[in-house]
C-alpha cells in the first residue's frame, strides 16, 4: 500500500499569532489558552506565533534593545512582573516568592547597574530560578521571543502535523510533528486507523513531536482503549470567563486558584477492534510537551510500550505576556501529572519503557509487534536514519 503523506497546510498555529502578538495582559491570555483547548501548548516554539517576517520584527527589536534602562523602566518591568507572577503563575506560593524577592531587588537597587535590556533580563530570570526553578519561566525584551517565533525561510516546508501514515506489512504507523488544534488533521488520522481497523498493532511515532494539544488524542484514543480510563491530570490557575475544555476534560475538586480537570477516555463502542492489539509510542528528546502528555497517558495507564529516549521535560504550559515598556515574560499557568503520585515530566521527562537509540526505535517496535525490519510489499519499513537531535526551543 503505497504511504500517505500531507502536503503542508496553513500553519495552524498562525491563528493564535494574532492572539499573542497583540501582547494582552496575561489574564486574557490564560482564557484563551483555556477557551481554545490548548491546555499542553508549549507555547515556546519557533514559528508558534509568527505572523510579520523576521527581518521586520527585527528591525524594530533591535533599535529598542539598543536604549539604556533607566531607574525608572526597571521599577516598573519589576513590579508588573511580581504583578502577573502572582496573578497568573501556576504555583500560587512560589508567585508570593518571587514576587517577595523581586520586589526585595528593587527595593535594594540590585538591577540599578543593569542598563543593557538584554543583560537586566538574563539576570531578573536568574533570579527568579534561583528562588524555584522553571524550565519555561523568562523575562526578556519583546525582540528575543520574536526572534524565536520566525516564519520558515523562503521555500522551507511549515511543519506538517500529520507526517506520514502509511501501513507497515499490518501494522498501522503514524507519524506526528505536531498534535495541532486541528479538526481535519484528528478526523484524517482516525479514519485511517478506522480503514485499518484489522492491524495487528499500532506505532505512533512522536520522535519528532514538538506539542500542540488534545484534539488529537481525543480523536484516536477512543479506537486504542478497551475501558475507560482516566489519563493524566490537569491543574491551571483559575481565571474569569475562561470557558469549559472539552468533553474530555472532567473538572475536579480543587483549591479555589486552581482548576483542575482529568483527561479521561472513553472507548469507542462501534469499533473495537484496535482496542486489544499492541500499541507502541515512539520517542525522543525532541518529544515536547502535549507530545509528552501523550506519552505519560500511555505509560501510565499501560495501555502502550514507549519506545527510544527520555523525553525533553517540558511540561509545563504556559503563556506570553507583556512587561513594561518592552519587556514579555513568558509565564507557566499550569501542569499536566500522574493524578495517583503528583508526579510531572517537568525538567527531567518521560522515560520509556524499552530504551534505545532514537533513529532505531521504530526498528525495536517493529521487532515487538512480530514483524521483521525488512520492509513489507516493496515499502520501506523505515522513515530512515534521520538524526534526532537537540531540544525544543524555551522561551
């Protein structure tokens, strides 16, 4: 059966450049982050929230990082800093910390030095993980999270989500960059596991997947398990007019700062037959954040074999918001863990069941499901050795 593969389509993650290039205050971000159900967006991703060209972004980054700060612009970057630390940051007592030490700084002209925009953001982050680390939490100038958030170069592919889909003698394999918000994408992806209902086992390759969020798993997960279960949990910090996630979501008793849901599956009752065969998720250190929830999900519910290397432990999620004259910080509003042991991949990531090297993972699960590496009917059981390498871009 010769492979499916998608020709690259609107980037959908564009439209939330709209969103986060008008820089709202972090409230609103966090009810957009909620109303759209991108509760495992990593949202430091090159190309994320990339509307305008580099060049033009750059232009005007580059004339403000070259102002001197006065006395006057660091009071204020820091007090609205601690402001939305504590209005926003998902761990309402270290907000208090770091608004304390924060305001303590400022209070003792430790920054008053610090003139370069640059180096004063460099040195406010270091201190903020100092007081707790965080992989995500970052004061910067606007410009370096532009600079992040490039539009591919001319004639460079976008990322496509859905990669490759393809069977492999009678194994259904798939192969996802992205776990976009994207209805077509989730629909496409279950209705080739529903063409192929028959397989023998299932492979979800991830090894190149830099997050997004649930649509997607809502879509397969129901094919792929025989009882409900609940899958991870999910604590945010509670804003005004946020409206409900998805059906998948099932709020639970929380403190009153806190929302907090588990994502939970439930079988799909007309199609049954992938939900006994073996399923095997492939990853890597590029396996990022709503890629990573996937893999939690599987391991601890048993209901997958991961296979290649930790994950890249970036687990928490968050948003942009702006700080002062020409400061952003990107703020985490909330974790995904193990409902039973607290547990989170943040910082240290997800470890498979089978270790091995990233470019040999799909070989291993291939051995696991019975078949050989040679390839069936003339197809090629293998993407190839591509070099798997590096880690996803933090804000």
């Amino acid at each position: 059966m010769k492979p499916v593969t998608r020709s690259a389509p609107a980037h959908p993650f564009q439209r939330l450049s709209q969103h986060f290039n008008r820089w709202p205050d972090s409230g609103r971000i966090l009810a957009r982050l909620l109303a759209s159900g991108l509760a495992t967006l990593l949202l430091a991703q090159p190309g994320l929230a990339q509307t305008e060209p580099a060049k033009a972004v750059d232009a005007v980054a580059s004339v403000a990082a070259e102002r001197a700060m006065d006395a006057a612009e660091q009071a204020q970057t820091l007090e609205q800093l601690a402001k939305e630390l504590q209005e926003n940051f998902l761990f309402p007592e270290v907000a208090t910390r770091y608004a304390a030490m924060l305001r303590a700084n400022l209070a003792n002209n430790k920054y008053a030095h610090l003139t370069d925009p640059v180096a004063f953001g460099k040195q406010v982050t270091s201190d903020l993980q100092a007081v707790a680390p965080d992989g995500h939490l970052k004061l910067a100038p606007e410009s370096s999270f532009a600079r992040n958030q490039r539009a591919p170069k001319p004639g460079q592919a976008a990322p496509v989500a859905l990669f490759e889909q393809k069977m492999i003698g009678n194994v259904a394999y798939l192969r996802f960059n992205l776990f976009p918000d994207d209805k077509a994408v989730a629909a496409e992806a279950r209705q080739f596991l529903l063409n192929h209902a028959e397989a023998s086992a299932v492979i979800i390759d991830a090894r190149h997947n830099r997050g997004g969020n649930l649509t997607i798993m809502d879509q397969i997960f129901p094919l792929l398990y025989a009882k409900p279960a609940t899958l991870v949990r999910m604590d945010t910090r509670a804003v005004e007019g946020a409206r409900a996630p998805s059906h998948s979501m099932v709020a639970q008793s929380a403190p009153p700062e806190i929302r907090r849901h588990d994502h939970v599956v439930t079988p799909d009752s007309t199609e049954k037959r992938l939900q006994s065969v073996p399923v095997y998720y492939l990853v890597s250190k590029r396996t990022a954040s709503a890629a990573e929830h996937t893999a939690l999900a599987f391991k601890r519910t048993g209901r997958a074999q991961l296979i290649g290397q930790t994950t890249g432990g970036y687990g928490h999620y968050g948003g942009l918001a702006k700080v002062g004259e020409r400061f952003a910080a990107f703020i985490p509003v909330g974790r995904t863990y193990d409902p039973e042991t607290n547990w989170d991949w943040e910082g240290v990531g997800v470890t498979p069941d089978v270790v091995v090297a990233a470019d040999a993972a799909l070989d291993e699960a291939l051995k696991r499901a019975h078949l050989h590496a040679a390839p069936a009917s003339g197809q090629s059981a293998l993407i190839g050795k591509e070099a798997i390498s590096g880690t996803p871009a933090k804000l």
